[in-house]
C-alpha cells in the first residue's frame, strides 16, 4: 500500500507532466477571479476548498444531464468557452466528452486537466471485462480491463489530488500562490483526520465484509482493508446474469454478510428483493457521483458513508 506521504510526491510528479501542457493554463491578472468546471462534486469541494474567493467553481454539466446522451447547449458552450480549466476524473470515466469537445468547443481541449495524472498505475484497479462478476484486481491490467475510475471515494488520493489542484490553480494564478497554499493546507489537515477516522473505526473489525449495488468502492475498502465481497449489479441499470446473481447469493452466506449497502435515491427494486430474500439489512452507501455541489460536500459524504460503515460492520 502506498502511503500518503508518498502519494503526495506522486501528486508533484504529476504536476510536472502537466506542467508540459504549457499554455493550456492561463495566467490571470492580480484580481481576475478564475472559472473552473469540473465533472464530480467531490471536485467542486475540493477546487473549492483551495481557491477561495479568487475560484468561481461550477458543474460541467446541468442539474440531472445525462452525460451518455447530453448534448451541450449553445449557453453550456458559451460556459465552456469562457472557463479557464476544466477538471476531470479521467480513467475513462468522461471518455463521452472529449469527442462532444473536439466537435463542438475544439478550441477547449487544452483547458483539460485529468485529476488522476501522476498517480501510480500499479495503485489503479481493473474491472475484469470477461467475467461475470465484479471482481477486481489491483495489479497492472489485462488488455481486456478496464480501469475502474471511483478513486475519489478513497481520502487518501482525495489528498493527493489536492496537492495537483493546487499546483495547477497557482499555476493558472500566482497572484493567490500563497492564498491557494495556506487554504490546501488547512483542508488537507482535514482530509488526514477523515483517513484516521476511518482507520479509527476499521481498527476494532476481524473480517469486515461488505457487499454494494455497484462495483464502486473498490478503493475505499482496499484502503482500509475491507472485504468487498461483490456488487449486485456489474453495469448500473443492467440486470445481473442468473450465473453473477447465483454466486453472490452463495458469497453472501459464505460471508455471512448482514447488510446490502444501496445508494440513495438508486430505488433498485432487485436490491430490495435480495435484501428481503436474504433477510439483509439495508443501509446507504454515497457514491457521490450527483448530489450537492458545495464546498464541505466531499467531508460530509464520506463521514455519511465513514456512519453507514459503523453502524453496519460494528
């Protein structure tokens, strides 16, 4: 496992690969305040968070777009055109947007910054596309994989990602270098005491085993050494195989897990049906891939998610 402290140097590393995009990052006069987009409220809090007053942070997309079917607007290019970055998660997870960009804003692409760049590849973990199930792996891929792109959901690349917003807003501003500093510093104090929290509560457990709707907290239970048994559903929205369906019953028993953890809002109505089967608990457990865009939404997230594990596995 790669600890924070080196995740960091990683995060600097990265920078330095961005750093070779050159002018795709503005410099700003002294009071322009700078406008970012990025793709995930976990961004916004985070970009957020750093730049302070001198930062406008907005959605990429509107409230409830779809981003498999969204067609941008000519108010959302205006938007896009007028943005000095853009964040992304990259790992595939916003492969629909840079083609809709290339055809639509072409002059936007270099405003592009992938939060993930600079952080170790071997730490990525792959979806297998041939099986039936939703197991991963945490070692280099198989040309079939697929890399799974939730690593927000883990606080300790949160921080690392930090570390390349900062570099790359003081960067884009160094007029506020040393407001950005202060402001990262401050939140990734926070960000350590989340991580010993969830260490806190992990601590007391023998064999904590879990097992979600969807493949997305692979990183968050390989951070605190969770056993992720396996998701219900291995493509949101798609049914799972009669084959996947009948070993997760069978690793639920194994297990004896208690509690199947949904999303909120997700209404899976196969979830519900598992769950009365089984006699399983249910509780919520936040992707965080919608919902509120606000600057302490990330911390509180987490700490919901940090409460659902507790009260479940305790």
């Amino acid at each position: 496992m790669v600890n924070q402290d080196r995740l960091l140097h990683r995060a600097r590393l990265g920078f330095l690969l961005l750093s070779l995009l050159g002018d795709a990052f503005v410099l700003l006069a002294n009071d322009a305040r700078m406008l970012v987009l990025v793709s995930l409220p976990a961004y916004y809090s985070w970009t957020a968070q750093i730049g302070g007053k001198w930062v406008q942070v907005e959605p990429l997309l509107p409230d409830n777009a779809d981003p498999h079917h969204f067609q941008f607007r000519p108010r959302d290019l205006q938007r896009v055109r007028r943005a000095d970055l853009i964040l992304l998660n990259g790992a595939g997870l916003e492969d629909w947007l840079k083609p809709a960009l290339r055809q639509q804003a072409p002059d936007s692409e270099g405003k592009i910054v992938e939060i993930s760049a600079g952080y170790p590849r071997a730490q990525w973990i792959f979806d297998d596309a041939e099986s039936e199930g939703n197991e991963t792996s945490s070692h280099p891929p198989d040309p079939s994989g697929f890399p799974n792109p939730h690593f927000w959901l883990d606080p300790v690349f949160a921080s690392f990602a930090v570390s390349n917003i900062l570099q790359i807003l003081q960067r884009a501003a160094p007029a506020h270098a040393d407001s950005f500093g202060t402001n990262a510093s401050v939140y990734l104090d926070r960000l350590r005491k989340l991580d010993a929290d969830f260490i806190a509560f992990r601590k007391p457990l023998k064999s904590p085993a879990l097992v979600t709707v969807h493949p997305a907290f692979p990183y968050l239970c390989r951070r605190y050494q969770l056993s992720l048994i396996g998701a219900l559903e291995v493509v949101p929205g798609v049914e799972p195989s009669p084959k996947h369906l009948s070993r997760l019953i069978r690793e639920i028993r194994t297990h004896r897990v208690g509690t199947l953890f949904v999303e909120p809002h997700s209404g899976s109505r196969l979830a519900e049906q598992l769950a009365s089967d089984l006699k399983l608990s249910t509780d919520e457990l936040d992707t965080m891939e919608t919902g509120a865009w606000s600057a302490n939404a990330y911390e509180d997230g987490m700490r919901r998610n940090l409460c659902a594990l507790s009260r479940s596995l305790h």
